[in-house]
C-alpha cells in the first residue's frame, strides 16, 4: 500500500523506522501518538497524545487512550479547538500549541505496520463489565514512522465510519473540498485518499486484524494510570 507523495515530513527524530520494526514496547509502557502536518517544523503546532501500549510487534501497534486524558493540541490563536474556525479558512489560519483533555470515553487505536490509517475502536458506555460497542473509525493518514517510544504520522482529513452493525460511510468529505481550495491538499492527494479509503473499507469487510472480535471485547488493566505528556505545563504557562 502507498502512501501520499507528502509522506511524515523529514523534521522527524533521527534513527525513525517503520512501523512494525523491533524493538518493541511491553504492555503499559507509554507511547507518545503524534499528528505533525506536512512540511512541519519545530515549534509548529501537532497532535500529540501519550497512550498506553496494548500490543507492539510487527502486526502494528495497539494502544489505549483513557478518558480524561491531557494532550498537546492544536488550537487558533486565541486558544481554541481548531474546529472552531469556519471550514472557508480552517486551513488558512494560523496554529498554535494548545493543552486540551481527551472527552468522553477511552478509545482503542491500532496502527497496522505499513498502512495508510489507523482504526479507532469506540465505546458508547464503557462503565461495569458489560461495555456498549459504538463501532469502529478509520482514521486516514499517513504510515507511521516511530522511534521507541514516539509514533509519527500526518492525517489526511477524510474518515471512515463504521457502525457497530456494519453499515459504512465517508466523513469529513467537505473538508476535503476546503482543503483542496485552501492548498492543503491537491486533487491528485485527495484522489489518493479516497482510493485509500476504499482499501480500508475492503480491509474491514475481509475483517482483517484491525477489526477482530478480540479488540471489541478487549477492556484496559485496571491498575494501569492515565500517562503524562512532557512538557504540557510549561505549554499552559505560555
């Protein structure tokens, strides 16, 4: 599978390998997830998320972001979300460096080595024993590249829903309109995103690995602690 001509931008760590390439993490040991737009640079803002590792080898990574979790994101720069901004100038505006706290429910994310997404698994009600599957999303981006305790990608705007009982459809598909006249993207990416997007709804319906049983019926150690970010409280004194 290919990925798009702008691959993980080259400001990455030295010594960085493809997913699915020892060594690996144990399960509990902290993961950094991190999204850096194309062309990123030091001091830019990212998505950068600490998470615990489920699984680690060379299938991919699996690992756990628990509710509650503070992470480095990217607001405007008066400080908000960044969806905030109206879809005409989402991707003309500015970025800056924001603290923001993961909402709702953990979520199960899973990084197949070489392919372009990841695969979000949701639960609606994730209280007790018996947890409330709400389906699976399909981020797409780029593959990851990592070093041993950091994971680097760069996403692709468009997503892929499933729900619980199987029906399929496209998200954000506007959004790549915008970016497509905001120079985010161009329509031979964009083009190249939709194919990867058909690839992920095969790799789900052919219920590849990313979307095994186990991962749903799969609960977190409960002695595991929500991990912590470097840096996050010089970024809230900025």
């Amino acid at each position: 599978m290919s990925i798009l001509p702008h691959s993980t931008p080259a400001a990455v760590p030295d010594g960085v390998r493809a997913m699915g390439e020892g060594p690996f993490l144990q399960p509990g040991e902290q993961i950094d997830w991190h999204y850096r737009k194309p062309g990123w640079q030091p001091g830019d803002a990212s998505t950068i998320t600490p998470m615990r590792v489920v699984r680690d080898d060379a299938r991919g990574l699996v690992a756990w972001l628990a509710p509650g979790t503070l992470q480095e994101g990217q607001g405007t720069p008066a400080g908000d979300r960044v969806r905030t901004v109206p879809l005409e100038r989402r991707w003309l505006e500015p970025r800056t460096r924001i603290v923001e706290e993961w909402w709702g429910n953990g979520i199960l994310r899973i990084a197949p080595a070489g392919a372009p997404w990841s695969v979000w698994v949701f639960w609606s009600d994730a209280t007790g024993v018996d947890w409330t599957f709400a389906g699976w999303y399909v981020n797409l981006e780029n593959a990851h590249l990592r070093t041993d305790r950091d994971t680097y990608s760069s996403d692709h705007i468009l997503d892929v829903e499933i729900e619980a009982e199987g029906s399929v459809s496209l998200k954000d598909e506007d959004e790549v309109i915008a970016a497509i006249e905001q120079g985010r993207l161009t329509s031979a990416q964009a083009a190249q995103i939709e194919r990867h997007a058909g690839a992920a709804i095969e790799s789900f319906r052919a219920g590849e690995w990313p979307f095994d049983p186990e991962w749903v019926r799969w609960r977190p150690d409960p002695s595991w602690t929500v991990p912590s970010l470097e840096g996050l409280d010089d970024l809230r004194t900025r």
